[in-house]
C-alpha cells in the first residue's frame, strides 16, 4: 500500500491529480467535516462488490444535478474513530458526470479480515477540505480454506411494485423487515438476492427503469453498507433474449399488457444494472463467468453487438458468474438472456429454456475443475421448470400459456428441458445444493440427493400452491411430502434463507421475519391461520383448525376478534426497536379489512402465538 507521499505524487500524473496534491501538499490535511447532504453529489451511497481475498470494488452513482468535479476515496476505519496504517484503502477517483458509475478499487486486502471504511469525497471548488459520509461501512474479504462462514439468500421482494410494494404500504414495511432482522442477525459474510429485486415490469421508459434501480439500491443500503450483495437476475429484471429486439427510438413507449417490437427493455435493464450492480466480472473470480476468455456469450445472440454495450469491452455482461469461499464453490446462472433471443413472446414450452451454449459449457468446465467441498447453484427458477403457469395452474407443452420455469424437485429431471442435464451435471460433479426463488414459498425438496431449495419471499403471500400445477409439483401445503414424496418441507412464510458454512457441515436455516395481510391472495374457505407479533406467548385452546379466538392487545377497543377465515378490522402493529429506514411506519386505517394468509405450523390442539424472527425450519447436511 502507498504511503501519504508516494500516493501524492502518484496524482501528480494527471493534471487535475496535480491541482489536488498542490493544493493539500505536505501539510496536515483540514479536518474532515461531516457532511449530511453527500446526496447533493451522489444518487447512491456505497454498495461493495468483487470481493476477493486481495481486493474489492465500492459502486457509487453521482447524482443526476452533479455540476462540478468531485474527489472521492476510501479511508480505512476502526473502532469507529481510528485511521489504522494505511490509512486509504483506494486511489482517489475523480468524476464531474452526472449519474456516472464510480467504482473505487480496494486492493492490498488479505484475507478472512473484517474491514472497516468510509467514504470521503472533495470537490474542485473546495478541494482542501474532505467531506465524509456520516456512516461507517464494512465488509468481510474472502475466507480461505478451512474457515467457517455464513451468508443468506434472499428472494422476490418486488421492491419496485407501485402498489403492492408501494412506500407506506404493510407489505414494504414487512419486506423491509426482513432487512432489518439479517442486519441483526449473526453477521453474514454476504448475501444472495436471487432476483426479481428491482422489479422493472412498471417502467415506461429507460429513465422510469433506472430510477427502480436506484430505488433498489436506497432500500437495500442498509444491507450494501454491512456486506456484498450478488444480484441473480430474476424475470423481472427485463434482461431476457425475448426483451432483446426493439427500436432505438429514445423512450419509445412499452404497453403493460404485453411485449411488442418497440420494447427494448433488455438494452436499458442491462445498462441500469451495470450502472448501480457492481456484479463479478468475468475476469474477477479463477472460475471466470461472461466475459471471460473463452467464454464470451456474444455470440449466443443472434452474433449482432450487444445493445447494452455503450463502447463498453467486449462481454464482462456480469450475468453469471461463480467463485469459491472457504470450502465452498457458488455458481450463479441467468436462464433469460440466451433464451428466446430477438422473439417478442415468452417461452411456453419447458425446452425454450436456455443458459445457452456458452454459459452450459462454461457451467460443466466450472464443476468439472472445482476441489471445493461444498457447491452451490444459483438461479431465478429452474431452466425449464414444470409445465406450469405464471398463476401456478397447468398447462399444456405449446400451448397458449407461458412456460414459467415453477417446480420443485420433481422437475429437475423432466425429459425435454435442460434442468436435466444440469441436474445430471451436478450429479456427475458432486454439486450438492440448487438453490432458487421464483416460486413464493419455502421448499426443501430433494432428487437423486440433490437439493432443492426454494427460499420463499419477505414481502407477502401469494395462492399459487393452492393451484393444480403447483399442487402436482408441491403437493399441498397443509400437507407436504403427500402427494409429493420428494418434500421434505414446505412452508408459506416470509422470511430470508441462513447459511452456515464448515468445512464439514452446511446448515441451513429458513428464518421467517413477517406475517402476510392479503385479502386478495387467500382463497375462500382457507384457514386463517396467521399471528400478530403482540400477542407472542400466550396459548389459546384450538377447537378445530379453521376457528381461533384471540384476545386482543391492550391498545385495541373492541375486545376480541375471530380469526376464521372471515374479514376482520386492521391490527398490524410493527414492534418497537431500531429503526434502519427513514420510511415511516404505515398508518393504521380503521377500515382495513384484509385478511390473513395461512401457515403450515399451526400446533393442535393448543395454539401458541409465537414472534418473530422464528426458526421455522433446520437441516444439516455432512460430507
């Protein structure tokens, strides 16, 4: 690492690096002040990615209005306070463009450290004096072998719904939850997003879908300032081959009710990820990934420049990727740019699901050439999936309904699709764990020895298990491994998938963080089988599974409420404890009548109202 003097007149080779070591020249630096409105000058704040053994990469955006030239590094913390030798841990970037990428390059890390930093930014109209973020961040760098970590998977939170998800509204404050409670849990050295995060099918107009991006990067800034986050790209990231074709008229127009030849979504959701996503590269990891020699999926569709490029270098579209961590191989795939390419329809046939030749072979020679004890896949859904529906309903092969890639295990080995031979290759490889979302709930499901596990949601339910195509894939939800003897567990419970790694053991354990309100999601005739955090601890005596009577909190008028399937008046009431967002917490209407979703752990005969976040599900797997 450079020292104060070295890094000087390492500057000094440019001409505005000059005017800056001019002006701070040898004397003490000024102190550096806070400064609360750094939103003046950066549209967001830091996300860290690429995180190596020796090196890391911290994505920041600048903000649209930026109109004068900005310094901007990285300074080593600790305890909060504390500048340890050396005391920067990057170069120093300069940039005047509005809403421009920076990333600053960390290197001279070792690793299994914890490092601390903060961002510290000048600008040319003031450039003796450093202003800094008034928060702290920190990541972990790569654990070598031997070492013992954790990390959680997250899935589908749909941040950019305009309604469901919609600021204010019960289901943000629940998905925001979820956050809150893996910042509290037992640190993570990273998190998997497995998609459909941004949730882009609203937007318009490519200013419309950058803006979802950068909405998601201020709702996770509590997760990207205290650990890496890797985005799996998900359906909803509009990143598909059958996106790809359109006009390269500026903001032509996208009807919501379907695709047609104007859209270009894939174009502006892969310059929007690139912008805010500071993914792998293809030349990050020794397990490469797109871009990488050999390996450059250019030419998977139709051989035309890519659309997304912008004078960017051939490949590096960061859209699969893999890297070993400890012990343990992960494997990131994207079923949706190769699929479909130049078409404006979707897939409604199992077969049409493709990671493409490119990314299958590089899949195989990525197995084929890992030590690592435990290996892990990662992917939206499935590349082909059941013959099931958006709705979870069957279909027919060719039929007039979309092929959605739904299913647990038991369609990892349908003839036809090229799950199978992923899940021949996994077999082959010794690749223990597919790990997906997609499908809305907690499954653990099990083929040939391999698992399957789908991590659920934190937002709210859904009724798809109570369809037929997701009851011949799942069997019933009130009732799992019945009609499917490949379920291990099956639950409809918001929450976050935990990880922990040894070089002998994984346990995995699905923690649920929230409680859904969804009247338009519970068929009729369900059981209302859901609690309320407030009531925690106390027992009720279950007369029959579908007729509970709660007492209720203290702060309520009414005295009780029958939770029995029918409507019943709002008591959504978040608990009390640090708040880590800004966002107000829902106003509570006296004439909300949604109902409750219903769980699988209803104890009979005696109900106990439990809190969260619960361990709702355990299990161990041994070398």
């Amino acid at each position: 690492m450079l020292n104060r003097r070295e890094f000087l007149a390492g500057l000094a080779s440019t001409s505005a690096g000059a005017i800056l070591a001019k002006a701070l020249g040898d004397e003490p630096l000024q102190p550096i002040e806070p400064e609360p409105f750094y939103t003046r000058f950066f549209r967001t704040i830091e996300m860290t990615g690429r995180v190596t053994g020796e090196s890391a990469v911290i994505n920041l955006v600048t903000a649209e209005d930026l109109n004068e030239e900005l310094w901007i590094r990285v300074r080593s913390m600790r305890n909060g306070r504390d500048f340890p030798h050396p005391p920067f841990l990057s170069r120093i970037v300069r940039t005047s463009a509005p809403r421009s990428r920076v990333e600053l390059a960390l290197a001279g890390l070792q690793p299994n450290q914890t490092y601390s930093y903060r961002i510290e930014y000048a600008t040319a109209s003031n450039p003796r004096r450093w202003f800094h973020f008034n928060h702290i961040s920190s990541f972990c760098s790569r654990k070598t072998a031997g070492r013992s970590f954790s990390f959680c998977a997250v899935a589908d939170p749909h941040w950019g719904h305009p309604t469901k998800v919609a600021p204010g509204s019960p289901r943000r404050w629940t998905a925001e939850q979820c956050l809150r409670r893996i910042l509290e849990d037992e640190p993570f050295d990273f998190m998997i997003d497995l998609g459909d995060s941004p949730y882009l099918n609203w937007a318009e107009t490519e200013s419309e879908l950058r803006d979802l991006y950068f909405n998601y990067r201020d709702i996770m800034a509590p997760i990207t300032r205290a650990m890496p986050a890797y985005l799996v790209l998900g359906n909803h990231e509009q990143e598909a081959g059958f996106y790809q074709r359109g006009t390269d008229a500026p903001d032509p127009p996208r009807p919501r009710n379907g695709l047609s030849a104007e859209q270009y979504h894939q174009k502006w959701a892969s310059k929007a990820r690139l912008l805010c996503i500071p993914n792998p590269r293809g030349d990050t990891y020794p397990e490469g990934g797109e871009g990488a020699p050999g390996y450059d999926s250019l030419d998977d569709w139709l051989g035309e420049e890519g659309p997304w490029n912008e004078g960017s270098p051939r490949g590096n579209l960061q859209n699969f990727y893999a890297w070993t961590w400890g012990d343990a191989l992960f494997i990131v795939l994207d079923p949706y740019r190769y699929t479909l390419v130049g078409s404006i329809t979707r897939p409604n046939c199992i077969s049409q699901w493709t990671l493409g030749p490119t990314q299958l072979q590089w899949l195989e020679d990525v197995l084929a050439n890992s030590t690592a004890t435990w290996k892990f896949l990662f992917s939206h859904h499935q590349v082909g999936g059941g013959l099931i529906d958006a709705q979870g309903c069957s279909i027919l092969e060719g039929g007039a309904s979309p092929a959605y890639g739904r299913g647990s295990a038991v369609e990892a080995d349908r003839t036809g699709a090229e799950q199978a031979f992923i899940h021949n290759l996994m077999l082959q490889h010794g690749a223990q764990f597919f790990v997906y979302g997609h499908d809305h709930v907690f499954c653990h499901s099990v083929k040939d020895g391999i698992n399957y596990l789908c991590t659920g949601r934190p937002p709210h339910l859904n009724h798809w298990w109570h369809q037929s195509g997701m009851l011949n894939s799942y069997g019933s939800i009130l009732n799992p491994g019945q009609n499917t003897p490949w379920i291990d567990a099956l639950y409809a419970v918001l929450g976050y998938a935990k990880f922990n790694v040894t070089p002998n053991r994984v346990t995995l354990q699905w923690i649920r963080t929230g409680y859904s309100f969804a009247n338009d999601m519970v068929p009729v005739g369900q059981a209302q089988r859901d609690w309320i955090e407030s009531w925690a601890g106390k027992q009720y005596q279950v007369d029959s599974a579908a007729s509970v009577t709660v007492p209720m909190v203290p702060t309520d008028v009414d005295g009780a409420r029958t939770v029995d399937g029918a409507p019943v008046p709002w008591f959504y009431q978040p608990p009390t404890g640090a708040q880590y967002y800004e966002q107000p917490n829902p106003v509570r209407p006296e004439d909300y009548t949604d109902s409750i979703i219903p769980l699988n752990d209803f104890p009979d005969p005696i109900a106990v109202v439990d809190t969260v976040p619960e361990l709702v599900y355990e299990v161990s797997f041994d070398i």
